[in-house]
C-alpha cells in the first residue's frame, strides 16, 4: 500500500551513509536534495556504522559531496566505540586495528595508544584497508595478554563504487578465528549505536523513523529500538530480501524517492 503522507508523522529521521547517500564516494542520484527536504521536516543525523572517518573529517566529506552536515549531525561507529569505551572503563590505553578517524575518536575521548601491544587495557577494532599479517599478530598479542576486543561492526560488506567490499565483519571473523570473540559491538543493530543516537535526538522515539540499506543492521537496530524503518533499495539489501523475517515499516526505491513521499508498506 502506498501512502504519500507518511513522512507527516516524523519529527527527526537517522540516516545511514554508505548505500543511502553515496556509493563509495560518489553521491547517489538526488539524495543531497533530499537530505535537505527532510531536514526542513526535522532534525537528521548521520548514523553510520563506517568507522573509518571522525565525525569532523566525515562532515567535511559530506558537505563536500554537497550535503548539509555539521559535526554534530554524524553519529559514526568510530565516535560511538570511543564513547562506549569511556562510558564503561574510563580512559584507557588501546590498541588498534582501525584507520585514522577511530584513532582520532579514541584520542579525543581520552584514550591513549599503547606503546606495546603487551600494554594495552583494550583492542579496538574497525574497517583497515591496510590490514596485515602482522597487524593481526600485534593484536593478537595484545589479546592474548588479557585485553578485552571492542569492535565498532560487524558489517561483512560495505557497498562501494564497483560493488561489494570486504567489511569490518571480516576484520572481526579473523580475531574470532583466532579465539577471540568480541566483548561488545557498538555498531548497528547494537542498542549501543542507538541509545547514543537518540539521546542526541531528545524526541519521542514514536516520531523518528531510521533509513537505511540493510535489513540485519540498520532495519533490525531500529525496530529494536522502536522506531518505524525504512529500507531503500539503493545499497545491499534488494526488494526480495525484504520478504524476510526482518520487515521494515516502509520501502522506497531511493532516498530521493522517500523524501518525494514514495514509499509502500513493508508489510505488503
């Protein structure tokens, strides 16, 4: 069923990046537009599990591929780990297996680099496109010598300009391997990424609806988060995988698309 009204009911709208507004770095069809017609509706936040950017280096990005995005506005899983990690243990000393802007999150919580894997109090992992052997061994090091695992996702793929590229789930599969599950995940479908988001938010959860490319992060954190959802076809996740188990609230072709009001029921 379509309804063209449904955006009336939203007072503020969660975001993904990666298959939403762009695809790599190159922004998706009329999704800047869009962006600033649901920001007249209300308050937007960016709500990405990619952690490779800082909130400031990925507002740059954003408002230079054309979309209105102050620092505020991002809620990436780099920021959230950094969060977390301060929240439940203070400021710690970590290791990484991460790129620069979950440092930069971690440095600007208080975290400190450890100078030897032996010495760090945790190991924070996200996305590393420059992951190694010996990378993998300096944390397992780190591991092995009592420090719990933070990962920031455990997203298997991330949509880029030619197509399907690894994850931070595979990052997050080869400590597993290596006997080391992680302690907590603060990316979606995580109530963690949530509770930072709509506490930035502050309105009734019934008025906010999450907008994202997949059913088993972004579809499934926000119905646990009692939010309304709504998949757009612009990412991983097709018309057919909408079917399963995980239903979102709505299903637009695009986010251009649902800010025009197109949308059907996922319930259809």
């Amino acid at each position: 069923m379509t309804d063209r009204g449904f955006l009336e009911r939203y007072d503020a709208f969660l975001l993904d990046i990666d298959g939403v507004l762009v695809r790599g770095a190159v922004p998706l069809s009329g999704a800047a537009y869009a962006v600033r017609s649901l920001q007249q509706r209300g308050r937007c936040l960016f709500l990405t599990n990619n952690s490779s950017r800082s909130r400031r280096v990925l507002a740059e990005r954003l408002t230079g591929l054309g979309f209105s995005a102050d620092v505020d506005d991002v809620v990436p899983s780099s920021y959230i780990a950094a969060r977390h990690l301060a929240t439940v243990a203070g400021q710690v000393t970590y290791w990484l297996i991460g790129e620069d802007g979950l440092g930069e999150e971690l440095r600007q919580a208080g975290h400190n680099p450890a100078d030897r894997p032996e010495d760090a109090d945790w190991v924070v992992a996200g996305i590393d496109r420059a992951l190694s052997y010996e990378k993998l061994g300096d944390a397992l090091r780190a591991l092995r010598s009592g420090a719990p695992l933070l990962g920031t996702n455990i997203d298997p793929t991330f949509p880029g300009s030619e197509g399907l590229l690894p994850g931070a789930g595979a990052i997050m599969g080869a400590l597993a391997g290596m006997g080391f599950p992680a302690e907590a995940v603060v990316g979606k479908p995580s109530p963690i990424a949530f509770r930072v988001a709509l506490e930035r938010l502050d309105v009734d959860p019934a008025s906010i609806l999450m907008v994202g490319d997949r059913l088993e992060t972004d579809i499934l954190g926000g119905a646990n988060a009692r939010l309304d959802t709504a998949l757009v076809l612009t990412g991983v996740a097709t018309r057919e995988d909408a079917s399963s188990s995980i239903r979102p609230t709505w299903i637009s072709e695009s986010l251009a698309a649902l800010a025009a009001g197109e949308a059907i029921s996922g319930s259809d």
